[in-house]
C-alpha cells in the first residue's frame, strides 16, 4: 500500500530562519559566470554589486541600449519596461529589466535622453 503524505507549513512548527546574505566574494563570482552566459549580448557599460544577493547592470544613454536590454531579457526569461522620467536635467524614458540569477537578483537598465523636438 502506498500513502502519501502532504506539507502543510502551520503544522510544522516554528518558521525556518532567513538565509544569511551572500558573501561578497560568492556574488562576484555568480557575476562573472552570469556575463559569461551573456558573453554574445551587447556589453553594459557599468555593473554593481550590491551586498544583498543583487547585480546591477547599466548600459550607455543611446538607443542602441533598448535593444541590448531587451536581448538581455529575453536571454534570461523577463520582459523590458519602459518609463518616462528624468535624470538630472534631462528628461527621457527608463527601460528596465529584472530577473533572477541563480538566487541573485539582476535588475538592468538604461535612461535613454529624449531626443531634440522635431519642428
């Protein structure tokens, strides 16, 4: 006779702790080995990792850009979203996308200026 058996998490006591964060070094590492997938996409211009578990990815203030993260996107499963906004003095639109990593966040991005006004 087979039972089986289902989990139900108030019946199991007291909640598991968080995770720790990740170490520094561990994060660089998944860096690297998430550029080295993307190593055919186009290249950002700037990458930061942070030391809650995220990587962030900028590419340049041109066109170009919108294509790179939608590329980016798609390699990992996401949908790019585009926002007006501002920078500074310059007004333009945000294109974004995040996705996950192997348990890193990635949030990529780039502002791209609005172009001059046509006449």
């Amino acid at each position: 006779m087979t039972s089986i058996r289902t989990y139900d998490p108030a019946s199991a006591g007291a909640e598991l702790p968080e995770l720790p964060p990740m170490p520094i070094g561990a994060l660089a590492v998944g860096t690297a080995e998430l550029l080295q997938h993307a190593a055919d996409l186009p290249a950002p211009t700037s990458v930061t990792l942070y030391d809650h578990d995220t990587i962030s990815i900028q590419f340049a203030r041109h066109k170009d850009s919108i294509r790179a993260i939608t590329r980016w996107a798609a390699r990992f499963g996401a949908a790019m979203t585009s926002r007006p906004g501002k920078v500074e003095f310059d007004t333009g639109t945000w294109y974004t996308t995040d996705f996950d990593y192997y348990g890193i966040a990635v949030h990529a991005f780039a502002f791209i200026p609005a172009g001059p006004a046509s006449t």
